[in-house]
C-alpha cells in the first residue's frame, strides 16, 4: 500500500498539482468576480454597437483572452502577474505585435509563431507580462478578415477598450473585501508594518537577499519582491512567539518539524516500545508527508522529541498546529 501511495505522491509532484489553501468562500468570490467582468465587458461593449460608438465585426468585440485575464485578475489578484500594468500593457503590446507580424511576415504558420514568442519577450523586457497576452497576439495573426480589416485599430477597439472595462470591475469588485486589494499596493498601503528588532533574531533577511535568490533562480515568480518579504515577515513573527518541543511524545498521534520547503516533514508515531528510558525508549514512526514521505523508522523517544517542533492534526486536507501545541506555546 506503502508504495502504491508513494507512486501517486510522485506522480503529483512531477504533474504540479499542489494543495489549494484558499476557502470555499475566496473561490466563489473569486468565480463571481470573473463572472461579472466578462458579463460587463459584454455588456458594455454591445451597448456601444447599438448606439455605434464601435464600428466593428459582432465576433470581435470581445475578445476570448479576456476570459484567461479575468481568471488572474479576480482568482489571482495579489499575483504580479495580474496587475494593472502587467495587464494593459501585455495586451496592447502583444496586439500591436501581431498586428504588425501578420502585416510583415505572409506565411501564416510563421507569423503566428514569431507573434507569440517576440510577445513573450518584449513582455519580459517592458515588465508585463500576462499569460493572455499571447493569446491577443495569436488573435491578431489568425482571427480572420473581421480582424484584418482593423489594421492597427485593432489596438483601440476591441483590445484597449477590453482591458480598460476589466480592469475598472477587477478595482471596483475586489474594493468590496477588505483582503482583497487590487492594485495590490492598495493593500499596502493600507497596512500597519510591524517588523521585530533586527537584534532580536540570529539572521534578519533583507530586500536585497530576496532579489538575488529572485535573480539566482532565473525563472520569473509570480510574486513580487516585496509582497515575498511581507509573507516571510508574518511568518518569522508566528514562529518568533515561542519555541517549544512537545513535552510528551504519543503513539498515534502526528507531529511537524515546523521547517520549509522540502525539508518540511510529518510523522505519526504508530508504535512505542514502553520500555524504561532512556536507552530502550523507542518509538516507531511513519512519515506522513513531506520530505521521505511514506517511510518508516525508528529512534529513541528523546530524539524525536528534539525532532518534533509541535503536534499537528490534518484539518480540511492541510496540516494545522493542534489545539495542544497551541496551548503549549501559549500557556497564558
């Protein structure tokens, strides 16, 4: 069963599939958001061709890499990718790129490709980059003669006129949850910064350690700098409160080490010896999760125990301190 389980952590590690932390509430907000967004720009949009304010095609006027926009602006709206200038300006650039390509280049299998990819670039290089730009790129080259006949007009209806009225229901929506703040400066700026002593800690982390890891990677991260350092600060506050090991180490239950990333580890103790301590006081553990998942092993009481940053319990399919290590860390 061990290895059969095993397999499947594997399998989902190399498919990407991560555990979703959001609330059923975040989801719902988050697909009604999307939903109003393209219902307005819709809307909007067509009550512009009855009065004809727009003189263009019905099938272009709106365009389907909205839908992949309002995705990121409205699930996504703390993402780098999904900012304000991340979304105008990968639009407009990648329309007037296609645009230009379909003018330039005849062979249509060509000016797709190089569309999309001088898309990617000049998104990187001009920091916007948003995924539907590459779709807006790709529109311009193959959608049709309703697409053609607009030249560079395409630039200004549908695609500007598009981001404009998404991005005016993404500020609006997202304004009415106090959580949710889009620009995500908004949020910022409204927010106290508390931050502990640098001397009360062993190593303080800085701005600039975060943009050299950022620059080390080489692969862009959707997130910013910024918004990576209020995360980890929140985080070194929670942990700086108290550091406990559990004073009892119990069969049956599950305990964390409390690390990051792939040194982060939970294990169950399924048996105990019971047999007088300190030498011949064992127990036998199964990992859970996290680094050597599915393994076994066993070690004396006292070193699991140094091991062990707190108990936990698995809630909700994600795993929380219990209501023990929480006691224990604040026995006030």
């Amino acid at each position: 069963m061990g290895d059969y389980l095993g397999f499947f952590h594997e399998l989902r590690a190399y498919l990407g599939i991560e555990r979703n932390n959001t609330s059923h509430r975040e989801k719902l907000i988050s697909a009604l958001g999307a939903a109003l967004a393209i219902a307005c720009v819709f809307w909007a949009t067509q009550r512009a061709l009855s009065a004809g304010l727009i003189d263009i095609s019905t099938s272009f006027f709106i365009i389907a890499s909205m839908g992949a926009s309002a995705v990121l602006l409205f699930a996504v709206p703390h993402g780098a990718l999904s900012q304000p200038w991340a979304l105008v300006g990968g639009h407009l650039i990648s329309a007037l790129i296609g645009v230009i390509c379909h003018k330039l280049i005849a062979h249509q299998t060509l000016a797709a490709g190089v569309a999309v990819g001088s898309a990617v670039a000049a998104m990187y290089y001009l920091r916007c980059i948003h995924p539907p730009g590459g779709a807006t790129a790709l529109t311009a080259v193959t959608g049709g003669d309703a697409v053609y006949q607009l030249g560079f007009n395409f630039l200004l209806v549908p695609i500007f006129t598009n981001v404009l009225l998404i991005l005016l229901v993404a500020v609006l929506f997202n304004s009415l949850f106090s959580w949710r703040r889009y620009p995500v400066h908004l949020g910022r700026r409204a927010k106290p910064v508390v931050t502990a002593e640098p001397s009360d800690r062993e190593t303080e982390i800085t701005q600039e350690d975060f943009a050299a890891a950022i620059q080390e990677q080489d692969s862009f991260v959707d997130i910013t700098a910024e918004g990576l350092t209020e995360l980890l600060e929140l985080a070194k506050q929670h942990a700086e409160r108290n550091v406990v090991h559990p004073k009892e180490i119990i069969a049956g239950r599950c305990y964390s080490n409390g690390k990051l990333g792939r040194l982060w580890s939970v294990r169950q103790v399924v048996d105990e010896s019971m047999e007088p301590p300190p030498v011949q006081d064992r127990v036998i553990y199964k990992v859970l999760a996290g680094d050597g998942s599915y393994d076994t092993g066993i070690c004396l009481r006292d070193d699991f125990r140094r091991w062990a940053r707190f108990e936990v319990t698995l809630r909700n399919g994600h795993w929380v301190k219990s209501a023990e290590s929480i006691d224990e860390e604040h026995p006030d």
